[in-house]
C-alpha cells in the first residue's frame, strides 16, 4: 500500500468512527429521557468504540491484547460516565 | 423512597391503583406519571408532556383530579429528587382529605418553588359514576406527606458532570501531552490511537455537557 492510499485509508477510518459517535450523540440525545434506551445506545456506543478500534488495528496488524484492554478501558469509563451521570 | 424502589410496580407486585384503594379513594379512571432527577421543574414538564404516553395523562380529559408529590432524599444511597404525579376520576364528588396538616402544606407550596408541592384538585364537573371501586359513598384521598426540600448549592447532576469532565479534560490533556512526546522523538510504540481515544472522549464530555438529565416512567 502506498503511502498516499495508507493515508485515505486512515482517514476514512476516522471519517468512520467521527460519524458514528455524531449518530449515536443524536440518538443518545433523542432518548435521553428514556432509560432503557439510553442505557441501551450508551452500551451500543461503548461496544462500537472498542470494535471499530480492533478493527483499526487489525487493518494494521498492530492488535495486541493490550490494545484491545487499553479500547475497552477507555470505552467502559466514558460509557460508565454516561450511565451513572443520572443515578 | 424508602423502600428503595422508583417504579410503577413495587418490587413486591403492587402497582399504584392498590396504593389508591388502600386509601379508600374510589375511582372510575386514574393515572400515573413518575419523574426522578430534573433540576427545574420547566425541564421536567417538557419532558412530560413530549413524551406521548405522559403527556395522554396530563391531558386525559377523564381525570379531574390530580395529586403530586416532590421528594428529596436518598435512593439506592443516592441523593435524588422524586416526583409523582397521580391522576384520576373520583368516583363521587365530595373529597374529604384525611392529611390534617395539608392547609399548611398547600400554603407552603404557594409561597415558594423550592418547596415541595401538593395538589388536590375537584372538578365541579365531575360525573357521580360506575365505580370501579369498593366503597360508593366516600372517597377520600391522603395526599402523601413530603419533607421540605433543602437548597443545595449544586444539585447531584451539577456534581457529577463537573467530576466527569475533570476527569476527561484531565485525560484529553494527558493523551494530547503523549502524542506531542510521541511526535517530538519519533517513539515507535504499538499502543491505541490517542487521536481515537481523544476524539472519543470529547465526544462523551460534549454528551455530558449537552445532556439535561431526568429520568420519566
């Protein structure tokens, strides 16, 4: 892969997940007011974020078990965050 | 409250038409609308009245009268604010309010937002009528007692978005300050993506921010 190519690949990666969290905002901010469904989009986006960073790093045959743990620490916090924000 | 519970039906199965005959209130229709942890009072009805099923009560043209109880304390070891709003058609007329003390509590709630309010409306309107009930002749309906609500400087919301974003602030700073080193001494190292992690972390905190909190059943 050249460079160039590399680089509209990350990209679009990126491009991938911006749009994503910007959708899953709208729907989290659409239901706020109902938990299940909140919970449910907040359990979503957690999910998502740790998926799209294995696939990330599959892409680049960097993925490593610590990789994986370092995504899913940071997902479950921000998720952790959202849910436990209206106990 | 007290019973660590905030749901239409009790943990033990009773749902709140058995909490209304308890009182011996007889009715032909009733209602309920639960809210938990709205900071004003304007956020809440608005979320009310766009939620569909909510809002079909609050306009219900078969209920004429409504109780509503506000009620600070602690759920499940956290600080939160209870409302619960009961709709019905009575089943006759005359309403005999069992609560001795609700002169006082009805002249509080008139005389500032902060305190808890307690209504107890009568339709002149109101049709004698099938009853669904046990008790024909008397109706009667205990307005629940609520404890006076205490200013707090910052509401439990208030305290928790600002932990939350010192807390990620603190994270964006820290992942930026890696990605700086990172750059300045070409460090090869097979970790996440700290733009990833960065942009997903922004992305919580603007959620934090932006969400109003409150809660409806």
């Amino acid at each position: 892969m050249t460079r160039s190519k590399n680089t509209h690949a990350i990209l679009l990666e990126y491009l991938v997940l911006i749009s994503a969290l910007l959708i899953f905002g709208v729907f989290i901010f659409l239901y706020q007011k109902d938990q299940v469904y909140r919970d449910a989009m907040v359990v979503l986006l957690g999910s998502f974020y740790v998926a799209w960073g294995v696939a990330h790093h599959i892409r680049h045959a960097r993925l490593t078990l610590r990789i994986v743990l370092e995504y899913v620490f940071v997902a479950l916090l921000g998720c952790l965050m959202l849910a436990t924000m209206f106990l | 409250m007290e019973h660590g519970y905030w749901a239409h039906i009790s943990p033990e199965g009773k749902d709140p038409w058995q909490f209304i005959q308890a009182q011996k209130y007889t009715y032909t229709s009733a209602g309920e609308n639960l809210a938990k942890d709205f900071a004003e009072t304007e956020a809440m009805i608005r979320a009310w009245m766009n939620s569909p099923t909510h809002r079909a009560n609050i306009l219900d043209t078969r209920f004429t009268e409504t109780g509503i109880a506000v009620v600070d304390g602690q759920l499940d070891g956290v600080e939160t604010t209870l409302v619960v709003q009961m709709f019905a058609h009575p089943s006759q007329q005359i309403a005999i309010i069992t609560e001795p003390d609700i002169a006082q509590a009805t002249r509080t709630s008139e005389s500032t937002e902060l305190t808890p309010e307690l209504f107890l409306q009568s339709s002149p309107n109101a049709q004698p009528s099938m009853g669904k009930n046990l008790n024909p002749d008397v109706m009667s309906a205990q307005v629940v007692a609520v404890e006076d609500a205490k200013l707090a400087f910052l509401s439990p919301l208030q305290i928790s978005k600002a932990v939350f974003l010192a807390v990620i602030t603190l994270l964006i700073i820290v992942l930026l300050y890696d990605a700086y080193l990172e750059r300045k001494y070409h460090t090869i190292r097979n970790v996440g993506k700290n733009i990833a992690h960065v942009s997903f972390l922004l992305f919580v905190g603007i959620l934090i921010v932006i969400l109003k909190g409150g809660t409806l059943l």
